[in-house]
C-alpha cells in the first residue's frame, strides 16, 4: 500500500511538474508573440540598405519610425514634421545640401527618401555626439535644445554626454525608445 501511495505521489508531483513547465513555456511564447506584434519590421528592405549604409543599427531606425510615426508615412506632427522618421522640412533643406542633392521637402511622404535621410541624420549626429540616446532626444525635439541641455553641468556626465533629460515628458519618449531598441534587438538580432 505505501508504495503504490509513494508511486501516486511522485506522478502527481511530476506532472506538476510538466504542467509547470507547461504554462511556463506557454507563458514565454504568448509573451514573444506579443513582443513580435507591438514591434513590427516594416520597410524592412529600406531600412537594411539605409542603415547599412550609414551605419547605424536596425533597431535604432526600427524604434525610432516605431515611436514617432508607428510606420505611417503620411503621418504629420503637430509641429510639422513629416514622413516615418518625422523630418521638419528646415532639417531636410539643410540635410539635402550636406548631401549635395536638391530635393523638395514634399517628398517626405515618400518612404525610401524619408528613411534614407532620417537614418543619415541619425548617422551624422551619432557621429557628432557618440550616443544614440543623445540622437535620440534631438530626434525628439531639435539639436539646439540637446545642445543647450548639454551646456548644464547636472545634465552631463564627466564626458560631457547628455545622461538627464530636464523635460519629463521627453525623458520617458526616449526610455521608451532605449527600451525598444533593446527588445529589437532582443527580438531580431541576437543569436
């Protein structure tokens, strides 16, 4: 009798177990499916040649078009900025001729041209400044307030690199952003 109880015992045990296991594995796979959903790749094909290009990581380009259009790219920023990576058109004009072409700002609607300069800014104030949470905000907001931010000694590391954003709100939109080029790169690009 007392071994048929210990035998009942341990399959109960066991399972369980597996059943542990079960929801465990179920819980994971629920939770990267949701992660693949709320960070989709799309312009996957102008975003691997743009970023290839001008050296800057996928996942930076992915969060960023992420979490300033939502990959819509018609979508218009109350403050006038356009397209997938949100390009004022005084940006662009000044991009344009860094590039030596001569394009009309309406044309950031267009997604290759929108991601193609978006991601050589990136690449051009990466350059500048070292950090992409540095990009990040000036991708934000604009380059002379980063700056003026950067002039203040409690925003600034030793280095000086930007390391406290004054502007609360702004602060958590580049969090986010940071977060999500870790879950891309969580998602899509480790091995």
């Amino acid at each position: 009798m007392k071994f048929k109880d210990t035998v009942q015992r341990s399959a109960v045990i066991i399972g369980i177990l597996l059943l542990g296991l079960l929801c465990g594995f179920l819980f994971q796979l629920l939770g990267h499916n949701s992660d693949l959903r709320k960070h989709p790749r799309e312009y996957t094909e102008i975003i691997e040649k743009y970023a290839a290009e001008y050296g800057v990581p996928e996942q930076v380009v992915y969060a960023t078009v992420l979490n300033l259009s939502r990959f819509r790219s018609n979508f218009v920023s109350d403050d006038g900025r356009i397209g997938l990576t949100q390009l004022d058109p005084d940006t662009f004009r000044a991009l344009t001729v860094m590039t030596k072409e001569t394009l009309d700002p309406g044309i950031l609607y267009d997604p290759d041209t929108n991601i193609k300069y978006g991601t050589y800014m990136m690449s051009y104030l990466f350059t500048k400044y070292n950090r992409w949470k540095t990009v990040v905000a000036i991708m934000l907001t604009d380059e002379e307030t980063v700056v003026e931010w950067m002039s203040r000694e409690e925003n600034t590391d030793d280095q000086g690199n930007l390391i406290r954003i004054p502007n609360k709100e702004l602060a958590q939109r580049v969090k986010i952003i940071e977060e999500d080029i870790e879950t891309y790169s969580k998602l899509y690009y480790s091995e």
